[in-house]
C-alpha cells in the first residue's frame, strides 16, 4: 500500500520528467515485449524484463547538466511502477477482478493501444474500468464489459492469443483498477476522430476519448 500511495503521487511528474528529458523516454515509452502466443500473461516476467530495461536505460544513458534532477528523474521512473501482486490487486481494485479477467485485460488494452505512451494506455484501461462501474452498462465486470456485444471485437479473434503484452501496458492496467485519474463518465474511444453526438473529453496520440450520454 506504501509503495501504491508513492506512485499515485509521482505518476505525473513522471509524465512530465520522462517526456522532457530525452533518451530514456525512448525506452520507457516503448514495450518490452514478450513471446506470449497461446500462453497467459506472466505478470511477474513482464515486469521483471520492464525493470530490467529500465536499468539497461539508465545505466547507459550519459546526462550532462543538472545532476541533482537527473537523480531525481531516475527516482521517479522507478517509482512508476506499480510492484503489487496479483492477489494484492484484486482486494485493491474498485472493480471486481480476477487473473483470467486481467490477462484478457491486458490484451485488449495491448491491442487497442499500439505503441503509445503509458499516459494513453492507463486512459484506455480506464474507460473499460469507467465502464464496469457506470450504470448505464448491464456488464457490472471487467469480463463482462471485454465480452459486450459489439465493442471488443478483437477478443472473440484468435488474433487476441498473439498479443504481444508488455510491462508498461500491466502496470497501466493496475493503475486504472487502483484509481482513477480521469472523469468516470469517460466511456467510450475511438481512433481517428471522436464519436458523433457524445460530448468531447480529449484526444491523446490518435485516440479519441468522449463521454457517455
């Protein structure tokens, strides 16, 4: 829990800190990927294989200038990771969760995202989060919500299998279960350009956030 509340403080300036400074965003920002095909999301290796590119990253990165925010930027990236166990999440999660519900999560949000930033991958593991908790969705589970007619198509593909998942897109997957950053009333995205008749919330990377009605 001391480790969590730590992150909820600094996620933030990380954004700030990781997208300003240069090289390491390249890493950072970019997934560490993993053979997964067929098999379920290993939570501990992706998060093993995550941290150990971040290591790599900051050992070989040469930084002249201010040293005292150069360690503090290093302080934050290792902050922006959220170390909780998969039992420690379910108790924490404001929504019902179990392991076979984050693994296809994680997928999904893999899937939608792409290679974009964290920021744009813990918004759209968000809306499936706002989405289980509005009441206006009679899926009151994250399971429920991935498996909603004609919304997630792409988990009733086998192409869902060969989803390659990174650290990054698990840990933005916890953040979304333990807070919420964002309006609850975010509901819907799309790529390319906002849904028509639902009120505008904001666009990040190619993604297009509204509201629900």
């Amino acid at each position: 829990m001391k480790s969590r509340n730590k992150f909820l403080g600094l996620i933030t300036a990380a954004l700030v800190f990781i997208s300003a400074f240069g090289p390491v965003s390249e890493v950072y920002m970019s997934t560490v990927e993993a053979a997964v095909e067929g098999e379920v999301v290993s939570e501990s290796q992706m998060e093993k294989e995550y941290k150990a590119a971040l290591a790599k990253a900051k050992k070989s990165y040469s930084y002249t200038g201010n040293g005292t925010k150069y360690e503090k930027r290093l302080e934050i990236i290792d902050d922006a990771l959220i170390d909780t166990s998969l039992n420690e999440l379910m108790k924490q999660s404001s929504v019902s969760i179990d392991k076979k519900s984050f693994e296809l999560m994680c997928r999904v949000v893999q899937h939608e995202a792409g290679y974009v930033s964290y920021y744009t991958k813990e918004l759209l593991a968000e809306v499936i989060v706002h989405r289980a908790q509005d009441n206006v969705f009679r899926e009151k589970t994250i399971w429920g919500v991935l498996h909603a007619r004609n919304q997630f198509t792409v988990v009733n593909s086998s192409s869902i299998n060969r989803v390659k998942v990174d650290g990054e897109t698990i840990n933005a997957c916890k953040d979304a279960l333990l807070r919420s950053v964002h309006p609850q009333k975010v509901l819907y995205f799309r790529a390319g350009h906002f849904f028509s008749g639902y009120r505008q919330y904001m666009s990040s990377e190619g993604t297009y956030f509204s509201y629900g009605r």
